[in-house]
C-alpha cells in the first residue's frame, strides 16, 4: 500500500491520456536505478536518493530518456 501512494504521487498522465513514468524511465529501469543507488549509498534514506534522481531530471530538462541507467547513476551519485 505505502509504495502504492508513492508511485502514484510521482506518476502522471499527459494530454493524450498516455501514463507518462516519473522520471521518464519505465517503473521497472526507476526500481533497479533506486536499488542500485541505495546499494551505492547505504547511509541515505529512499527520499534522498528520489530528490537527487529528480535534480538529475531537471538538469536534462525534465526527462531522463536517452541517458542508460548508469549514465543516471553516475550523475545522480556526483549530487548525493
């Protein structure tokens, strides 16, 4: 249930009705960059790690197709 509400606070639907991924990742790509990025920085909380995804994602402006997983990593580990 609590992971529920999570997904679907950082979901949203465009014009078309067309399910738009938070972070412009499918849900599964979001899962294993979140798991890799706690494993990479035990200390720090699921909330810290989704705020610095987020600030990668505005640095390309507001979407993170196109970049590979571990170009996300890298980026998103240089900000945590």
């Amino acid at each position: 249930e609590n992971s529920l509400q999570k997904t679907s606070t950082c979901s949203s639907v465009n014009q078309s009705g067309i399910f738009v991924s938070p972070y412009g990742l499918n849900l599964s790509s979001f899962t294993k960059l979140i798991k890799r990025l706690q494993a990479r920085h035990p200390g720090l909380s699921r909330e810290e790690i989704v705020e610095a995804v987020q600030e990668v994602r505005k640095i390309h402006k507001g979407v993170l197709n196109g970049l590979t997983i571990s170009a996300i990593e890298e980026e998103t580990s240089a900000i945590l």
